[in-house]
C-alpha cells in the first residue's frame, strides 16, 4: 500500500512537470556537450611531429598517457602552446601541462576571465561553459577527492560568493582545508540541468555526465594519481549513480541525493563504499523518491532500506550546507577523503 501511495505521488508529479512546466522546461532544455574537445579537428591535422596525433575521441586516457612519455618537454608545450583547448581537457595527458593550457585557453576568453590564475585542469567554453579545478597537488597527495555537483552549475556560476559551500569551489576549498594532505578536484565538467524542470527531473544529462566522470577518472589512474574518493552533490548524485559500475574509486559518497537510479547499493554495481548525507531541513527531502515513466531518480540514498552507510549531519543546514566549516558532515568527509573511516 505505501508504494502504491508513492507511485501514485509520483504519477501526480509527472502530470504536474508535464502540464504546468511544459513551455518553460522545453525552453529551458539543455542539450549536453559530449564528444572530444574544441578544436580537434585542427589536432588531428597536426602532422608537426611527422606521426599522427592520438585520436581525443578514440584514444582511451592511458594512451594519451603514453603518448605524451614519448615527447620531449619542448614538443608537450608546442602543441600545448598551438593546441590549448585540446591539451587542457586531454585526460591522461600530464597536469602541469593541463594546466598551462587551460591558462592559455582561459587567456583568450574574456567570459570567464575569474577561472585565470587557477590550477584548472579543464576548460571547456562550449554551451554554458564547464571547468574543472585543482586544490593541492594532485600528482603528489596520497590521497584524491572529486566533488561532483549539481543543478544550476557551469563555469559562470561555479564560484559563487552568495553560495559559499554550494558550488564546486567553494566545496573544493572547504573539503580541501578540511582534509589537509588530500588533493581535492571541483569537478563542474558536466552539463546540468537549469533550475527545477524535466532535465532535474530525467536522467538524460546525468548519462552523458557519467561517461565524462568516468573518463576523468580514468585520466587519474593514466597519470598515476591515487585513486579517489568522490562526493556527489544533489543531482550531481545521478550523475554518479549511472556512473558507479565504471567508476574506480574506493568510496561514494552522495548528499542532498534526489536518487541514484538505483533500487539499493548492490544495485549501483560497485566495489566502492558508499556513503549517503542527507539533513532533514534539506528542500530535496519533499521530492518523491520513485521512478515513473523516466521521471524521478528512485530509492533515496539516505534510506535505511538503501544499504548505504549514513553520515552525520549534525550542523548541516540546507541544500547547500554540508560543506560549512564546523559540520559533522564535513568532518565525516575529510575523514573518508583520508581514508581515516573504514
């Protein structure tokens, strides 16, 4: 009978986001940048090194790694220099070049002129923008961590002074002064959804959002990053849901989550462990945790009948406040990003 009841809330839902949101949410409907980065056809024209590039679409991140060991530093930075858009979001390719890159790219942008005189390990322009940000060093910390987050977030909005421990650089900032010896990734290198419409409401972002996570990730392990830890925001818990089965990391950790697509934990089909935050003053516990004709994203992580292992909340306040100094959330976290909590 409960289930009934929520299939039915759901079935209410649905006709609710169909019929009054339905000129605003097909207006507002974002299509997802997917496929290798700008400029690749100049790249795979490149014949400067008398031998054809690697393929950005085709080559997997451990060969973009191998394929950059067989250069000398002055040819890494010549195609850096002539190729920046491809070589700043090239995983596997090696960070510090990354990010020279990405320095060069952002140089010649003025739209996102904030993101210069970072350690940005990706920067793509297209659609609204997407950016991925390094705090600590990520080739040397024993220990990784990568924030995903979720609506409302490109690289315009991916620092936000209003939204301190909302956004992916503040909760980078947070989960890094936090975790001390953890290098921690903002990881806004996805497209999501635009306010709260059917792309929150489906899992058509979240899929081509997975596949550019689990290449990230990837992209660590090519350049022999530790494996990380990742944290997954709201709808950025979607993301990392459809994610889970590719994703090599050795905890999942998910808060404010509207679902994960997933009926329990062995369902994710992860090693991982996983982990679920969520505080009772959080606006996304009134969404209905069903799936019904593609809406909705399931079970609720922080269920007990979930399976995932809960983290305290104590002091968290919001959608948006897992991340703030004093919280047993982000303590929790900083011990998970360590390794500290088995």
């Amino acid at each position: 009978m409960r289930r009934w009841k929520r299939t039915l809330t759901a079935a209410a839902l649905a006709a609710a986001l169909v019929t009054g949101t339905a000129g605003w949410a097909a207006g507002s409907g974002q299509l997802p940048v997917t496929g290798p980065p700008p400029g690749s056809g100049a790249w795979r024209a490149d014949t400067s090194l008398g031998r054809a590039l690697p393929d950005p679409a085709r080559t997997a991140p451990d060969g973009i790694a191998a394929f950059f060991r067989t250069l000398t530093e002055s040819q890494q930075r010549d195609l850096a220099h002539r190729h920046p858009s491809v070589v700043g979001n090239l995983d596997g390719a090696p960070v510090a070049l990354r990010y020279e890159a990405n320095a060069t790219a952002l140089r010649r942008d003025a739209r996102f002129a904030h993101l210069a005189g970072r350690q940005v390990l990706a920067f793509d322009p297209r659609g609204r923008g997407q950016v991925a940000e390094v705090y600590g060093d990520l080739t040397r910390s024993r220990h990784v961590a990568v924030v995903v987050p979720g609506a409302d977030i490109d690289a315009g909005t991916y620092d936000r002074a209003t939204d301190p421990y909302g956004t992916p650089a503040g909760m980078g900032r947070e989960l890094r002064a936090a975790a001390g010896d953890t290098a921690v990734i903002a990881w806004a290198g996805y497209t999501t959804p635009v306010g709260v419409g059917l792309d929150a409401a489906t899992g058509g972002l979240a899929e081509a959002g997975a596949a550019r996570l689990v290449r990230l990730t990837e992209g660590l392990a090519a350049v022999g990053a530790a494996r990380p830890s990742v944290f997954c925001h709201s709808y950025g818990s979607v993301v990392c849901g459809l994610a889970a089965p590719r994703l090599e990391v050795g905890d999942l950790v998910v808060l404010g989550s509207p679902g994960m697509r997933a009926d329990n934990v062995a369902d994710l089909g992860t090693t991982a462990r996983v982990w679920a935050a969520k505080d009772p003053s959080d606006w996304i516990s009134k969404v209905p945790n069903v799936e019904l004709l593609g809406l909705g994203h399931g079970t609720d992580p922080a269920a007990p009948e979930f399976g995932a292992r809960p983290v305290p909340v104590a002091g968290a306040r919001g959608h948006t406040g897992y991340f703030a100094p004093g919280t047993d959330s982000l303590r929790t976290f900083a011990a998970i990003a360590r390794g500290e909590v088995r």
